[in-house]
C-alpha cells in the first residue's frame, strides 16, 4: 500500500523530534531532586578552553539531594568547582580533594509553581512544533489531490492518519508534561 505523496513514518518522525526536545529541555529543569543531567550544560575552562563538565569529571547521585563530581586531574578541581558556582543553577559545592560535593537545596513552593509554568511553555512549543508538522503533511497532501495525483479518498484516508499521527504524539507531550509537573510538586 503506497502513501502516495507523503511519507507518514517520515512526518511521525518529525513530530517525535519535538516530543525528544521537549524531554531534553524538561530533564533542564531542577526538581528538588539530584539529577546528574543537571550539570551537563556546565562548561569548564579547561586546558586553554571551554569543555562540558563531562569531559574533565564523572557526576553520580549518591543521595537523593546529594551529587559527587569526581573530577579526573587534580589540577581542574578549582576551576571545575568555579564554574559550578558560576553557572547560575544556586548551587555550592564543597571540596574534598578530587571529589565535590553537591547539595540540592528544598525548592520552595513559589519556585515549583514556576518551574510548572515554565515546563507547560516547554510543552505548549512542542505542541505548536507538532502542529506545524501536521499542518505541512496536510498542504502537501492536499496540493497533490488537486494536481490530480491522488483521489479525495485517497486525501480523506492520508489526512486521517497524519491526525491520528498528530494525537497520539500530543498525547506524549501531555503525558510527559505530566510526569514532570509530579516530580516538580513532590515534595
């Protein structure tokens, strides 16, 4: 059975590309949880040059409001335990030779119904992202029923699946939007 025009594997494909932003940019947003993806934006002057936290350290979550950065040459703990610091997220870590410790401090009630409004924002783009996926699948199915290449049911059965396509990945979106709005509430 050929699609005709359109690829739908292709347009679902694009849709979970929003889907796998959107967790990317969720697993950014601090919970009163240790996550070790919390310090993977943080860069290090390194060696002449600005290098991912990963890349000089290994980060594990021993506890659950406690990370441990093990930094791997001697020499980079100052500079690793600067750029923790500077990075913005409020955190303080505290040296122990090569090893940082890390706590995450409790979030207050203000700070997690911010973070939920700033995760619906996450969610709402992806939305829009998977929207406009849908909405070029249907011009395109559409422009080649009018050029003749294909018949209206043909269009009706196409146009059926890219909304199918559309609701189900919607449907993720909400789901995971879900589970981060849980783990961003519990206290």
């Amino acid at each position: 059975m050929s699609t005709g025009p359109i690829d739908i594997s292709d347009l679902k494909r694009r849709m979970q590309g929003a889907v796998n932003v959107l967790k990317t940019e969720l697993s950014g947003l601090r919970t009163g949880r240790a996550s070790a993806s919390l310090l993977e934006p943080i860069q290090v002057d390194a060696y002449g040059s600005h290098m991912p936290l990963n890349q000089v350290a290994s980060v594990n979550v021993p506890e659950p409001r406690l990370l441990s950065v093990q930094v791997w040459d001697r020499g980079m703990v100052a500079a690793v335990e600067k750029a923790i610091r500077d990075s913005n997220l409020g955190l303080n870590p505290q040296t122990e030779g090569q090893v940082l410790r890390v706590r995450i401090p409790e979030l207050t009630q203000d700070r997690r119904q911010e973070l939920v409004k700033v995760a619906h924002k996450y969610a709402e783009a992806a939305r829009v992202s998977v929207r406009h996926v849908r909405r070029d699948g249907l011009d395109t199915i559409k422009k080649a029923e009018k050029d003749g290449e294909m018949s209206s049911d043909d269009l009706d059965r196409l146009a059926d699946q890219v909304q199918k396509a559309t609701d189900q990945l919607i449907a993720e979106i909400d789901q995971v939007l879900s589970a981060k709005e849980k783990e961003i509430l519990a206290v």
